[in-house]
C-alpha cells in the first residue's frame, strides 16, 4: 500500500521482544502503511530492548534494532513512544516514570502495574503534559478501554461485568463440556498452554482481580485499588456445581462486576468483585466459552451494549497495543500529546464492602445421607428463602444444592459457617452469587 506524502513519521521503541513485542513489530511492519493511509501518520520502530541479543524468537527483529538495556529506548531522542512489555510491577515501573517525566507517552499491557500504582502513573503523566495508554491491559483485542473512555463517555455507568481471564473460562467451560474435575481440565490447559505451570494468577482470580479494579476507576473517574476489591477464584467449583446449574437454567462463570448502587452527598456508592457467578443461559455473557472474553456495559444513555473477543494472545494484544500507538503518535502529530485524558481521577467514590451486599446465592454442601432436610433447614432458619433445591446421591453423601431470593453476604458467611460445622459435613460448603443484570441483552 502507497504511503502518502503527508505522512508525518513517528518513532517508537518497544522495551519487550517477546511474544507481545514480537507481534507488535511484526503489526507494524505489515501494516504501518494502512495505518499512514487512515490516520496520515507513519510508525516507525527505531529501538526495541531485550534481555538477550540471540535469545529465540518467534518474530523476527533486525539486529540493528536491539539493545539489552531499556535506557537506550528511553533515552532515544528521536523515540516519542515508549511501549513497555516486561510486565510485573518491579522495574516496568522505573521504565513507565522515566519515559513520562521525559514528556513521551506511553503505552502499556501491564494491568498488575496498573493495579497496584496506576494512581501515581497516571499523576505523573499528568504533572507532564502526556499520556499513559493501556488498552491491552484489561480483554486483550476488545476495545473496552477506548469504548467506556470514548464512545460511552455521555454515560453514567450502571453496570458494567465482563469474563476477562480467558484460562478460567476455557477451564469452566470444558469442566461443563467433558464432565471432569477442576484439576483434570486444568492439567489439560496446562499442556495447551492456556494456564501456566503456576496456575494462581488465573485460577486465583488475582489477574480478573486486576482489571476489573482498573474497568471501575476507569468507569467511575474514581482510584479503586485492588484492596477495595473483593476477589474468590474457581478452585471450589466442582463438576456437580455445574451440572445443577445448567439444569436450572444457568452457567456458571468467572465474573468481574462494576455496580453503581445509589448516590450520596456527590459520592458514588459502587460494588465491585471478581468471583464465580451464576448467569442466564438467555444471557449473551453465557454464551462466551473457551478462552474468548466478553464485557457487558450497560449506561443510563446507550443501555446495554456488548464487547466479544480474544482477551489474549499475540495478536489480540498486540492489535489492542498498536492501537494505542497510534493515538499517541496521532496526538504527537499534531502538537497535543496530552489531549487524550487517560483516566480522569477526579470524583470520589464509596467502594461497598462485599458483606453489605444483597443477592440472589446458589448455595451448596455435601451432607451425610438422610441428613439433607437438615442442611435446608438450617439455611431457613436463618431467615433465607429457598426458592428450589436440587440432590444428588454421591455414594454415601449427598450434594445438596439451594437457589436462594434475595439476602445478605453477611447471613450467607453465617450459614456456611453453621454447615461447615456439621458433624456431617463432608465437603466444603460454597456460595455463589445470581447475576441479575440490569436491562440485560437476552432473548
């Protein structure tokens, strides 16, 4: 494709040359032209940090490119964009405060980082007049960051809950599919490469955990740190917690919710949790299985609208990347490289801790045979209303499953601690909450 004349060229160095970075120079190089041509703006890789010169990798980079010190892509005049792609929240730091105290934007698919110091990042770029981009930190190629920052930004946020660890989900939904244990289909994740060898960071919830807390500071122009954030992961669903899901009308999923529940004085009062939830099957959410994501957001203006797509790997990061680039480089272009607010931290909000919530539960326990009513009858006595019940014999005990209406978090952490206590008790007693969306995309 025919570059145009008009093109103004842009220089970014990328310190990472793995997979990420690797596929952000293979975009680059295939597509710089068609970006020039939609945007008049050329990119121009000029420096690209490395741990190792000959270390193996699947894209290959010129050798005049690469340096093993991170500085050299910094300290490049000539270098306006600084992509960071190393990850963790120790020396991504460093890398992140130089280039913006330098003036250059900068990009980023680091959501641990962002996480944990996203409030000071973003004062920093802010204390020097440029940006801080990160939309392939949270769903990989979906455009959610952009989407709730830009195309929704006449909207208060009502909603908005999203399947964002595609190992998770890829686990719940071959566990529904095969019928195996938890740790059966994640050893099977493992040999494809869906989990890693130490699966906690998914698995845990500790990597939804992360970009559910940067969706609502996003959402609500509000700092919500991780610690305000309540987070349960998916190593206490079993294959019968599903099954009796699904005969009720449900799956069931890792989800990441951002809820507005009133306000007072000025101040959002906010729910925000990453943990297993069940969800209608005449829900859309329901219907993204294997290692895909979707993000549901519904606004008081545009209601509810619905975001699908690859929430990792190479290529959905590495476009979710170049995409951010981009705008940097076309605000570079045109003399306004701070236009863009990258998260505006202007409002207060009341974070909701999760024992003052209220909700529909599924819950369950594994009771000794005969002792069924029991485990019903100390739930409703209580004080919970138990609208169905489901058991299953399981060899001498018995799975016992109960949708509850709607109660309080703190009757429902009381009541498993009554059935934990059981001298039958056989198993550890769960629950789950009943996503009810508002003005939900169903059928």
């Amino acid at each position: 494709m025919r570059i145009s004349q008009a093109s103004v060229s842009v220089h970014v160095g990328v310190i990472g040359g793995g997979t990420v970075g690797g596929g952000v120079y293979q975009a680059i190089s295939r597509n710089a032209a068609l970006i020039a041509s939609r945007t008049g703006v050329l990119l121009k890789i000029k420096r690209v940090a490395v741990k190792a010169i000959d270390e193996p990798r699947a894209v290959d980079i010129p050798l005049s490119l690469l340096t093993t010190d991170w500085r050299d892509v910094v300290n490049d005049p000539d270098v306006k964009v600084v992509v960071e792609l190393v990850g963790g929240t120790g020396i991504a730091k460093e890398m992140i405060l130089t280039a913006l105290r330098q003036g250059k934007s900068v990009v980023t698919a680091n959501k641990a980082l962002l996480a944990t110091h996203g409030e000071e990042l973003f004062k920093v770029a802010r204390e020097n007049n440029t940006a801080l981009f990160y939309e392939a930190s949270v769903a990989g190629g979906i455009p959610i960051i952009r989407s709730i920052r830009e195309g929704f930004v006449c909207n208060r946020f009502l909603n908005i809950s999203g399947i964002i660890n595609g190992t998770c989900n890829y686990i719940l939904t071959q566990m529904e599919a095969q019928g195996h244990g938890f740790e059966e289909v994640l050893k099977e994740a493992q040999a494809k490469g869906y989990a890693e060898a130490n699966p906690s960071l998914d698995v845990d919830g500790h990597d939804a955990h992360h970009k559910i807390s940067i969706l609502a500071s996003l959402a609500f122009n509000a700092w919500v740190s991780p610690e305000q954030v309540y987070r349960e992961g998916i190593r206490s669903v079993i294959g019968l917690d599903i099954q009796a899901c699904k005969e009720w009308g449900y799956k069931l999923k890792l989800l990441g919710v951002v809820k507005y529940i009133s306000q007072e004085s000025g101040i959002d009062k906010i729910h925000v949790r990453v943990a297993p939830t069940l969800i209608a099957n005449t829900h859309i959410l329901a219907r993204v299985d294997g290692v895909f994501n979707g993000v549901s957001v519904f606004g008081d203006v545009v209601g509810e609208t619905f975001l699908y797509g690859r929430g990792a790997g190479q290529d959905a990061t590495a476009s979710a990347v170049v995409g951010d680039i981009t705008d940097a480089a076309l605000d570079i272009s045109k003399g306004i490289p701070d236009r863009l607010i990258p998260m505006c931290l202007n409002r207060q909000v009341s974070v909701l801790p999760i024992e003052e919530m209220e909700n529909r539960f599924y819950i369950r326990t594994v009771t000794g045979l005969g002792d069924e009513e029991n485990a019903k009858q100390l739930v409703c006595g209580e004080g919970i209303q138990i609208n169905s019940a489901k058991v299953i014999p399981t060899g001498p005990h018995s799975f016992v499953a109960l949708l509850t209406e709607p109660t309080s978090w703190k009757k429902i952490n009381k009541v498993l601690s009554m059935l934990k206590a059981c001298t039958t008790c056989a198993a550890e007693p769960v629950a789950f909450i009943i996503e009810d969306f508002v003005g939900a995309c169903s059928e």
